[in-house]
C-alpha cells in the first residue's frame, strides 16, 4: 500500500492509501506497519494482564498476542507454500479464534494453560520474521490463485487490521480501575458534544450493487463475490445515526433492562459510556453514535416507527447515484480525509454524529462510512456463486452462514482506510453488543 492519508497513530507511523499493495515494497511496507499498530495496540495494556478475558466470549488478551502471526505464517508459510510448521504446538494454539453462543462455550474452547509472556513474544518475532522472509516467494507463483496479486499476503494484511477493531472493543470493555499500559497516556481526549439531529432523506427506486466481480478486484473475501443486483423500491432512510441521547429518550420511555446498552456504565454521579481511555460521562458522549446490539437497534427502529435497512439498500444509499452510476466511496472518488468520515484511528474513539457533511451520498446521506459499523438486518449468507477461494482460510464465512449473524456496512473509528471498499461485508451475531456499532432507521413508503 502506497503513501496517502492515514493519519498518525498514538505511537506515530506513516499514513497509507486505500488501494491494495501488489508489489514487493508495498506488501512489506503493509505487513510492517500493521504489525506496528498491533503492537501499540498491545501497548494500551501491561503485559501482566494479558491473561485478562475483558470479554467472556473472547480468549485472553494473550490468545491474539500469538493468534496474528501466527495467522500469518499458517496462511502464507505452512499454506499457500507448505513450508511446513514454524512451532508445531503455537502454529495449532494460535491458529484460530472463537465465536461461542455462550461464555459456557467460551470456556470449554479455551486452553487451560497459556504459555508465557516472552515465549508468545519471541514466537511473535519468529513468525513475523519468517512471513517477511518468505513474502517475495508468493509473488514469483502467480499461476496459483491464492499467490497472484499477493492475495495471500493481503488476506493476512487485512485479517491483522480487522482484529485491531476486536482487540480495541475487548479493551473498552477493561474494568475502569484496570491498570494500563504506558500507551494509554497518549490517547487523545475524546471529542464531546450532541451532534446532530437525524433528517429523513428519500432514496430513489434503482439498482443497489452487493459485492464484486471476481475479475475486477485485485483482492477480497470470498463472501465479496460474485456480484449482485437488486431492484428495490424507494424507501426514506435517516440522513444520520441514532445518537445516545436518542438512545437514553427510549431508555426512559423503556427502562427495560434488554434495552440498556452494554456500552453504558451505571455509576453514583449517573451514567456513562465506555471507551478505549476508560469511561466518559454520558453527556460528553450523547451526541456519539449508539452502539448496541442488533436486537435492540431492531426494537428500538419499532419503537421509531420503522425497521432497520437491508444490505442492499445500505449499499443503495451509500454508493448508489440517481443516474444510474456507482460511487468508489459515498461523496465519490477522493480518499478519505477527516472532512469525509471518522475512521482509521483518527481519534481513537468515536465522534458525534454529523461531523463530516462533506461525506454525504449523493442522496444525502452522511456517515455512511466511519464512526461505526452499520447494522442492517440482513443475514449474513453468500452471495450466487460463492466459493471459498482462499484454500488455506475455507471457513472465514461458511462458518458463518448460520442465520444467527447479521451484516454490518461502512467502518468505525478503528477501522483501516484500506477495508473501505462497496464489497466489503462486516458481520456480527446480532446478540453480540462489544463491537464499534451504529444505526439507522429505514422507513417504507
């Protein structure tokens, strides 16, 4: 990935594009500053509390210490190479995460004895050391598809940014008294304020593109392929998010417990919300977007009077023009700066709600990128034509296509620049509240 716009992390590091690397200097430029961000990212917290399971249906912070090198080598040394196994025990520990129902379930998933803090470090270094030795090999098999345009190495790229947003979720979800690492006192000051409130806006009968074609994609999942089209009718959809304090007008109308958010805090002096940085007061964070589970975000779009959008109609909304034609980002072909969305750790939490008009679709639609993760209520399901292309990785969504997940669209705050694309498909079992998460509600006419 080339020079571009990502701004400067806690640690400071040089900014990237959103285009896919494809040549030597580019993946290693990549791979390296992902490994860089990880490892401020791990910085947040002291290395005697990386056994800590801030979530229960997560493994210990430990877990992902090894699990992204350990992803990396098993994808490009003992996969698309077979060169065998780097550390015949931590190559199988380290391989692969969870997605439990339960914390029952979480448990028994879970090793009963982790190694220690310098054997997962020095495996780390191992296995990074490893995957950059052997990354010019990939490039040199371009008649193997999982080799040509480094697709291997782009999967490894991109599973590491992803699993930035997991271990940031599992870190707001820390203890307020935990104790923290030396990075934390360099976050910045999460912005404040009520931002604005949401308008109906009409989107238009037309075509919405879900996913890509094969051939016109340097790199993507293989849930991004093939492509499709949907007709839909017009439908309005709120120019906005709903922000906390919509959330708290609900809470007080439905003081029900299934409808108090897990990203809130009851406290003596009222309540607040959780962050990276630990909690802020719920009036410094009203106008942020509400991040709830996809059940509540679904009730609380009744109690609206309307429902959640699909896939397809986000995808509309967001990409879509009244002519007929298709956008590369919402407010067209410029990368994405702060004047367009909140989003690769641009403040390290989110912002309210309305920030960046220059971001808006051509229907009017803001924040349709950034700030959180956009619940639909779409199952997650292939699309025609699937196929696992990625033999080393065959169950990074068939093992998903369960009914019980739900498609998220556009980013949060913690999400790279590079995963911005149309054919990207998030998702999230819609019972599960940790995630960087926003709404909003879609109306039919």
């Amino acid at each position: 990935m080339s020079a571009g716009s990502r701004t400067t992390t806690v640690a400071g590091r040089e900014p990237t594009s959103s285009t896919p690397p494809t040549t030597p200097l580019e993946l290693e430029r990549e791979l390296s500053a992902a490994w860089q961000r990880s490892d401020e990212i791990f910085a947040l917290v002291d290395e005697r509390d990386w056994l800590e399971r801030p979530i229960g249906l997560r493994l210990p912070l430990l877990f992902y210490v090894g699990h992204l090198p350990a992803f990396a080598w098993n994808q490009l040394g003992r996969g698309a190479l077979d060169a065998g196994a780097l550390d015949a025990h931590l190559d199988v520990l380290f391989e692969r995460g969870i997605d439990p129902q339960d914390e029952v379930s979480a448990s028994a998933s879970s090793a009963q004895r982790w190694p220690s803090v310098a054997e997962t470090l020095a495996y780390r270094d191992r296995a990074r050391a490893a995957v950059r030795a052997r990354a010019a090999e990939v490039l040199q098999r371009q008649e193997d598809e999982l080799c040509a345009n480094g697709r291997v190495l782009q999967l490894a790229i991109e599973h590491e940014l992803m699993h930035h947003e997991t271990l940031l979720y599992m870190l707001a979800e820390r203890a307020p008294t935990a104790r923290r690492g030396a990075a934390a006192a360099k976050l910045p000051e999460p912005p404040a304020g009520d931002g604005r409130a949401a308008e109906r806006r009409r989107i238009p009968a037309g075509p919405a593109v879900v996913g890509a074609r094969w051939s016109e994609l340097p790199f993507g999942w293989d849930n991004e392929f093939e492509q499709r089209v949907d007709a839909l009718p017009a439908f309005e959809l709120d120019s906005l998010p709903v922000r906390n304090r919509d959330w708290a007008d609900f809470y007080r109308a439905h003081p029900a417990e299934e409808n108090w958010p897990n990203a809130w805090l009851r406290g003596p002096t009222g309540w607040s919300v959780k962050t990276v940085a630990g909690p802020i007061a719920l009036e410094r964070a009203a106008g942020w977007p509400a991040q709830v589970s996809g059940e509540q975000a679904a009730r609380y779009c009744r109690w609206r009077g309307g429902r959640l959008p699909t896939e397809p109609e986000l995808a509309r909304a967001a990409y879509a023009t009244p002519d007929g034609g298709q956008r590369r980002y919402p407010w067209g072909a410029e990368p994405p700066s702060s004047r367009h969305a909140n989003l690769g750790f641009r403040h390290w939490s989110p912002v309210p709600v309305g920030e960046a008009p220059d971001g808006a679709s051509a229907f009017g639609v803001e924040e349709l990128v950034g700030n959180g993760w956009e619940w639909t209520s779409t199952a997650f399901a292939p699309l025609p034509g699937f196929r696992a292309w990625a033999r080393t990785y065959p169950g990074y969504s068939a093992d998903f296509f369960d009914g019980a997940h739900d498609v998220v669209l556009g980013a949060s705050w913690a999400t790279d620049e590079r995963l911005v694309r149309p054919s990207f498909r998030n998702w999230y079992r819609r019972s599960y509240p940790y995630p960087f998460t926003s709404f909003r509600v879609a109306h039919d006419l």
